[in-house]
C-alpha cells in the first residue's frame, strides 16, 4: 500500500518537476537561435524557475503542515500546468521568463510534498533512504529530458514538445489528486502559531548551521545542472549537439545514483552511529574537487567529469534529514520550506550569475572560456566558504534540539 498510495504518486510529480527543471539544458540551443538571445538573459529566463518556486516555499510548508501533501501539491500543478502552455506560446524573453517563473511556482511543492508524505508514513530510520530514492526518481525525470528530448526535437518544435507537457502535467495532478492518500486528521493550529513556528525555524541557530552550506551546495549543483553543464560541454569541451545531449543524459543518471546510493550509505552506517554530517561533508569535498576541474577547464575526460559531478554534489540532500531530526515532526514542512526557500533563492541567483560573468567576459559576443572559469570559480569559493562555516558553527550546537539564535 505504501509503494501505491504514497510513493508512487509522489515520485510522479517528482520526476515531472526535474524535466521542467533541466530541460531548457537542452532545448537553449533553440531559444538562442529562434530568439537570438544572450548568455545573460537565457540565464535570467531559466533561472525565473528557480525564483518562483523559492518564493512558493513558505506557503508551501504552511500548507503542508495544515492541508497535507496530496491536496497541496495536486492543485500547485495546475499552475504548472498552465506554465508549460504559457511557455509554448510565448513569443519574446520576458514571455518565456514568467511562463518558466508559473511552472516553478506550480512544481514548487513536490518535493518537500514528497518528504513530507513519507514523514508521515514511514519508519524514521527509513526516511534517509526514501528521500534518495524519490530524489533519484526525480534525477530520472532529469535524465529523459536530456537525449531523449534531444531526439523528440527531431520530430516536433519545442513548442509542441511544452504544449504535450502540459496536458501530461494536468494528468499527473489528477493522478495525484486521486492516487495518493493524507492522515485521516489534519493539523488545526491558528495562523499565528503557524507563522511563529516559522520564527522559531529562522531564528534557530542549529538551522543556520546548516542553511549557508547547504544553498551554496544545492544552489551550485541546480544552476549548473538544470542549465549551464550544456553550455560549458559546447564551449568549453567543444562537443557537438548530440554529445552534449548524451554527457548530460549520462549527468542525470549519475544524478539518479547518486541520491540513491547516498541515502542508502547513510540509512546503512547511520547504524554504526556515523552521523549523516560526516557523510555529507566527505561528498562535498569531492563534489568541489570535481567543480575546481571543470572551473579550470579540464577536458580530457568529460563524461567522468560530469559523472562525477551528479554522484558527489547529490549528497547536499542529507541537509534536509540533518534539520528535520532536530525538529518536532509536526513543523517538518516548514523546517524544509525554510531551507527550499533559501536552496532555491541561491539557484536563481547563482544561474543568473553565471550568466550574466559569461557575458561580461565575453565583449565580442559567443561564451568565452575565461568566463566559464571565473563563473565557476566563484561559485566553488560560495562552497567553500560554506563548508568552512558548517563544520565549525554546526559542531558548536551539539545534538540539542532547536536554540533560538
């Protein structure tokens, strides 16, 4: 009953939200082309997904916590719905900006619903491995919209590619909406003591232990992703169209990996008393030795490169389980909208960044090198800086529960 009800309808938003997310990897060849747009503003348009679903985040977890996640994420997806056929018939940039900006907004619940939902049904110990596995759907849902959308363009325009989404977006919300169930009771707390529980979380000092780190480590591995690995395999590797669809598919497979294994490795030494912390640390050392290759513009072997880079930076998923253990389980969707708030705030302004230092080394036009160094470069410091602060500060706050700041 729980792979039906609960994480099969999930895992479907889930997967169809990381389409939406890394698809324009992809489809910006088009854009640039059909539009004749720029680095900065194919930055701007794309990253406006990751503006609208962080500003989505807080009312997302207040509805969490007071409608469930099957009636919140199902009609948050009508919303994507309608974005994908805004985005299909846009004619201009800002066109395409606020359409992307109405499909953030719509996905903008389905994985805090996901982790919610599991929270609510599952044994504690198992939610490290829930959470990588629904994240590893989610990747999958990355994957198909690499080669695979790649070849669709073979056979119909990006436009009629958004317009199918859309239909298929509102069948999963009816699936959902159906398929999935919530507790028999609801929380009935008064909007005031929702909002003074979201207080208690912003002035928590052990959440901003954590907070820092991890939008540096999510908000980089979601704007490169989602966006600029594909640029950066063209300019930067000097790979043909269909290669770059093929490293990115094999980017968004090593992505699906990567949060699989990482839940399962943590959900297993965990019973060794190996703290998720630890785990998540190792990963991110690795994941920015990977990102220093790439920021020096080492090409010798792509593929690995960027295999590299979906199995360790997948392991910023850990700070979701870190926080929420140390909270009261009924302020679980606002502890994870806290942080979504600020993942995602960080990959719309690290995506749009990027964009705007590729073009501002880039005077003649095209995407430079230099630019894609010095881009990434910074982003790595971001990490770095944020590793530096959590293992001190987070050290400092023990095993205790929540301390108000």
């Amino acid at each position: 009953m729980f792979f039906r009800r609960v994480f099969l309808p999930f895992a479907v938003g889930y997967f169809l939200s990381q389409w939406f997310r890394s698809v324009n990897a992809v489809v910006s060849a088009d854009l640039i082309r059909e539009l004749s747009l720029d680095a900065w503003t194919v930055g701007l348009l794309t990253s406006a997904y990751f503006l609208a679903f962080a500003l989505g985040q807080i009312p997302v977890g207040v509805a969490l916590d007071r409608f469930g996640p099957r009636r919140t994420e199902s009609v948050l997806l009508l919303f994507a719905a309608a974005g994908a056929l805004a985005f299909a018939l846009a004619r201009n940039a800002l066109g395409l900006m606020l359409a992307r900006g109405l499909i953030g907004f719509g996905v903008s619940a389905c994985l805090m619903a996901s982790f919610h939902a599991f929270m609510l049904w599952a044994p504690a110990a198992r939610i490290p491995v829930l959470n990588g596995a629904v994240m590893a759907v989610g990747a999958l849902g990355a994957l198909s919209a690499t080669a695979p959308v790649e070849w669709a363009l073979a056979f119909v325009t990006w436009r009629e590619l958004f317009t199918a989404l859309a239909f298929m977006t509102l069948g999963v919300a009816l699936f959902l909406r159906f398929q999935a169930i919530d507790p028999e009771t609801q929380r009935t707390e008064s909007l005031p003591e929702v909002f003074r529980g979201l207080a208690q979380v912003f002035r928590s000092r052990i959440f901003w232990s954590v907070a820092p780190f991890s939008i540096a480590h999510q908000g980089t591995y979601l704007a490169v992703q989602s966006l600029w690995a594909g640029p950066w395999l063209r300019d930067v590797a000097q790979l043909v169209r269909s290669e770059v669809a093929s490293h990115l598919f094999t980017l968004a497979l090593s992505m699906a990996v990567g949060f699989l294994g990482i839940g399962y490795l943590a959900e297993r030494i965990g019973r060794r008393g190996i703290r998720p912390e630890t785990v998540w640390t190792i990963s991110a050392i690795l994941f920015q030795l990977v990102q220093l290759a790439i920021a020096l513009g080492v090409t010798a072997a792509p593929r690995a490169l960027w295999i590299a880079f979906g199995l360790s930076g997948a392991a910023g998923m850990l700070s979701y389980v870190i926080l929420t253990r140390r909270f009261p389980l009924e302020m679980a969707g606002r502890v994870n909208a806290c942080l979504n708030v600020l993942v995602f705030a960080s990959a719309f302004a690290i995506q749009a960044a990027i964009g705007a230092v590729i073009s501002w080394w880039s005077p003649e036009g095209g995407f430079s090198i230099e630019g894609y160094r010095v881009a990434f470069g910074s982003a790595l410091t971001l990490q770095t800086l944020g590793l530096v602060w959590f293992r001190t500060s987070f050290r400092r706050t023990g095993t205790s529960g929540p301390e108000a700041a």
